[in-house]
C-alpha cells in the first residue's frame, strides 16, 4: 500500500514538473534556458529552445540556438539561426558578431567584413569587432584598412597585445619596418606583463 503510494506520488510529482516547465510563460522559459545555458548544460538548453515554436523565440533565443548549434560545430545551421536572429533585430550587434566570425573562420572575408560593419555600426565601443575586421582586411591583403581598424582597436583597448602584433604585421607588409618594430616591442612588452 505504502509502495503503491509513493509510486503514485513519484508519477503526479514528475507529470507536474513536465506541465509546469511547459506551462511557465514564455519570459520565464527564456530565463531558464539562458540559465541552463549559463550552467554549461548546452544539450537540455538546446532541447528546451528546441521545444519552443518560431513564433515563440524571441532574437535572443535565436541567437542563443546559433551558439548552441555553434557549440555543436553545426555552422550551417548557427548561420540560419543567426539570420533568424537579425531578422528579427537588424540592430542586434552580438549576432552580427557572430554571424561575422563564422565567415571569419570560414574565409568568407567580404561577407565577415560586412557584418563586422554592421556590429560596429550598432556598437561602436567594442574593440574586439575592429580588431576582427582588421584580421578579415588581412584575409584580403588590403592592409592600410586593417591597419585603420587595429588602431582603432587600440584606442578602444591599449592592453592587448594581439592588437599590436597585428598591427605591426600590417605596417610590416606596407613597408613601414620603423612602426611594425615599434609595435612589435610593445606586443612583447605586454606579453611580459601578462606572464608577471
């Protein structure tokens, strides 16, 4: 009798937790996802988002799915999820990063500049987006513009050592030996600080 009970109790208890998560508004699912997410268990917050209608993911659930994909090394699949994402918020820097990053890696350089424009467009005091857009200018060999956005870069954050040696790689490949050793000793200078 006792046993029957607490089967039944077992049975009502996880049938409850099933239609609450279901049955929590959609404001409080995205938190749980982005919880989840934020807790490193990517497969159960790739399920729950999974669970989720188009019409019920926001542009933060898209992205948060073109991560997620990402993580799961599907890039095909994170570009679509991060177009959905934009479509939804043209103006959603983070997405545009990272949609930026694929075509980065993928060597993709036109298309990589083009939405690490857009990033910047939308936030412009982001020194990893220029610095970025500086590495997809050298993927096309146009160094006095990678030059430009690893200054400004620099200007964003003068503590970065991987600025400066890209910097001086640009000014190394324009001719300019003077200012790539000039930056160079502050790349290795900066190293120096980090090892301390």
């Amino acid at each position: 009798m006792v046993k029957k009970l607490l089967i039944t109790i077992l049975l009502l208890y996880s049938c409850l937790s099933v239609s609450y998560a279901e049955s929590l508004p959609l404001e409080e699912k995205k938190k749980e996802i982005i919880a989840i997410y934020n807790s490193n268990n990517l497969k159960e917050a790739y399920n729950m988002i999974s669970k989720l209608t188009d019409k019920e993911r926001d542009y933060e659930l898209w992205y948060l799915l073109a991560n997620l994909t990402q993580d799961f090394n599907n890039e095909e699949n994170a570009i679509f999820f991060l177009n959905k994402s934009i479509s939804l918020n043209p103006e959603f820097d983070k997405a545009h990063y990272n949609l930026a990053n694929i075509y980065l890696n993928q060597k993709k350089y036109n298309n990589a500049i083009k939405e690490y424009k857009l990033a910047i467009k939308y936030k412009k005091d982001y020194p990893y987006y220029y610095y970025n857009l500086g590495c997809s200018y050298i993927g096309i060999k146009d160094y006095n513009e990678a030059k430009s956005a690893f200054k400004k870069a620099i200007d964003l954050n003068k503590n970065e050592p991987s600025f400066y040696y890209n910097l001086a790689l640009c000014y190394k490949e324009l001719g300019n030996k003077k200012e790539a050793q000039k930056m160079l000793d502050i790349y290795n200078k900066l190293n120096k600080e980090e090892e301390k």
